[in-house]
C-alpha cells in the first residue's frame, strides 16, 4: 500500500466528516447509568461493552475517544486524514434520565471541542452537541455553540430515551439548527428497549445492523411525518452510507405513495414534496462512514447527487488505512474524488 500523507498531493485534501470523542464527565456519567438496575440494555451492550472489555480493540478506541491532541493527530497524519469534523461519540447524553445533568454534560463537551479546535484550527472542526431532554436549552446551547464556539454542524446521536425528532416537543432543536443554518448529523444510537430484542439476541443490534435500521427510520420518520416540511430549510446528515436509505428509494417512494393513496394510517398524509426520494435529495447529506466501498459510493453520488456525499472514516471506531487507500483507488474523475473528499465537506460545514 502506498504511503498516505496529508496536504493534498493527490489532488485533495482528506477531510473526515464523522469521527467521534468523549469526555471525563460523560464517561462518569454513563458508568453511573450502567450501574442503575433497569439500565437500557442497547447502552448496556455498546457503552458497557466499551467501556469494560479488555479486549484490545475496545481498549484502544475508549482511550483514543478521550484524546483530543497528540495521539489522535499521530492517528490522522498515519491515515492521510487533514482534518476531522468531530461529534460526541454515541449514545453522548441522549441516555441520560436526568435532563438537567445532560445539559451540562453537552455544554462543557462544547467547550473541551472548542478549546481543541482552537488549538488545532487546520485539524479539528467541532459539532456542537445538546441534550434534547430539555429542548429549549438545547436550542440555547446550538446558538451558543454556533455564534461563540465556532461550531459547524448538530450531532445527535438519534432517539432520545425512546422518543425521536419529528416529536413536537423537540421542535425548538430543529428550529436552532435550521435559524443557525446548520446541518444536523444524525448519528447512530443502539435501537431503545421497545424495538432492539431481536437484534440484542442474534448479536445485531450494534453497527453490523442494528445502527442503520434505528436511525435509518429515524430519519424517514423526519420525511414521513411531515417535520421536514415544517423546517424546509433543515439539512440532515447520515453517515454510514445515509443508512441504507439510498438503495430503498424506489421501494420508499412507491410504498409511502400507496400508503397516503389508502388512508391506512392517520400518521401517513400527503407531503409538499410528494416523494420521500425528493427529500432525501434535497435534504439529505450521506457519508460513507465505515463503508469504504466503491460501489456503494458511486450508487448513493448517482441517485442522492454528486454534491451531496461526503467522506467519513469512522474514527476510533472503524479506521483502517487500507480503507482511505482504497477510497483513494475509486475509479472516478479526479474533480467527482475531490468533491468527495474535500470540497463538499468545505461548503457543508462553511470551512
């Protein structure tokens, strides 16, 4: 494999758009959340299995999480990476029963992102985190994180405590990011205890599969409910190859059109855009975190837009070299790869 190396000899820069951390504050808090009795048990099986097993992956990425200098920029120079759009890792504070703690937790998560950012300002970029608990200091805390942070983007990291964002009561984070012109990166959480029995048993309810199906429907959820249409200008961005959502348009499309046309479902009414496809392209980002496949990167930039699919790595938690080298390999014009990896990064998150 030949050597990576950051600054942009091969006709672009790397700029990694889903790349997680953590903090003190939130590790304790979620060490005292496993602890309660009747702890969630997809938390129990992503945090618990992070944050406890001696194994040398899960070891590696817990002590890489809560780096924000030296070894993460070893990390990314070793990688070719030039800069990280970084988020609170998953489940951040959207597992915490106490609203008021959350907050807190978020907002001095924002201020250790800035302070990284402003010592690294050609490395790091920040997405501001919240705690959608307490939705009006949520959208307090975006427009802080925005106009004094510096920050870029929005992560939450899907549903919180079981409720998801077409919830009215989440209304006033939609209406922060959307006035802030801000992208909300919807990241991965484990699916909540109504839905993720079947996948906690077969072992499927992490990233292999369990992650794109809770936040996959989390987003068609924001597009079905009729949210988007009450935030138009709101751009959400799914990782992971939008969650598999790309490749179920055609099947999404015909089947919600039916569902409106037969009245099944009082939920199911018509949308300004008529198509769930037209939202995904008109409201959607993808990147392909933890997929660095060339076909599935091609398929999404054809059907989603050339402008609207971006890198992501992935780190700490999946981020091989051979993957960068890989996505560097891509038979694809050399603009199309730089949009790719650069320039569409640039102009979502106003570099």
């Amino acid at each position: 494999m030949t050597e990576l190396k950051t600054g942009g000899a091969q006709g672009y820069l790397r700029i990694a758009t889903e790349e997680a951390f953590s903090t003190p504050e939130l590790v304790e808090a979620w060490k005292e959340e496993l602890d309660n009795p009747d702890a969630d048990p997809g938390f129990k099986s992503l945090v618990g299995f992070y944050i406890t097993h001696q194994g040398e992956r899960p070891k590696w990425v817990f002590d890489r999480l809560q780096d924000l200098g030296e070894k993460r920029i070893a990390d990314m120079d070793e990688r070719g990476i030039d800069r990280q759009i970084l988020g609170l890792t998953s489940p951040a504070t959207n597992v915490l029963r106490n609203a008021d703690r959350a907050s807190i937790i978020a907002e001095m998560a924002n201020d250790r992102l800035a302070e990284a950012c402003r010592a690294h300002p050609d490395r790091f970029t920040g997405m501001a985190a919240c705690a959608p608990q307490d939705a009006d200091r949520a959208a307090k805390e975006i427009e802080r994180a925005v106009s004094k942070l510096g920050m870029r983007a929005v992560i939450i990291n899907s549903h919180i405590l079981g409720e998801y964002l077409d919830n009215p009561k989440f209304s006033a984070v939609l209406e922060a990011a959307e006035a802030m012109d801000v992208p909300i990166y919807i990241h991965p959480n484990t699916s909540p205890a109504s839905m993720i029995g079947p996948l906690l048993e077969a072992g499927l309810d992490g990233a292999i599969f369990g992650f794109g199906v809770e936040t996959g429907m989390h987003a068609l959820r924001l597009i079905t409910s009729g949210t988007l249409d009450r935030f138009p200008k709101l751009q959400i961005m799914l990782g992971h190859m939008g969650e598999a959502l790309p490749y179920w348009m055609y099947r999404l499309d015909f089947m919600h059109q039916a569902g409106v046309r037969s009245g099944r479902y009082e939920v199911m009414k018509p949308l300004r855009k008529e198509k769930v496809s037209n939202y995904l392209r008109e409201n959607f980002y993808i990147t392909n975190s933890g997929v660095a496949w060339e076909p599935a990167v091609k398929f999404a930039q054809n059907v989603i837009g050339m402008d609207r699919v971006l890198y992501a790595m992935d780190y700490p938690y999946q981020c091989p070299a051979e993957e960068v080298a890989a996505m560097d390999a891509m038979d694809m014009p050399l603009e199309d790869k730089k949009r790719f990896f650069q320039t569409n990064a640039e102009r979502v998150f106003k570099l």
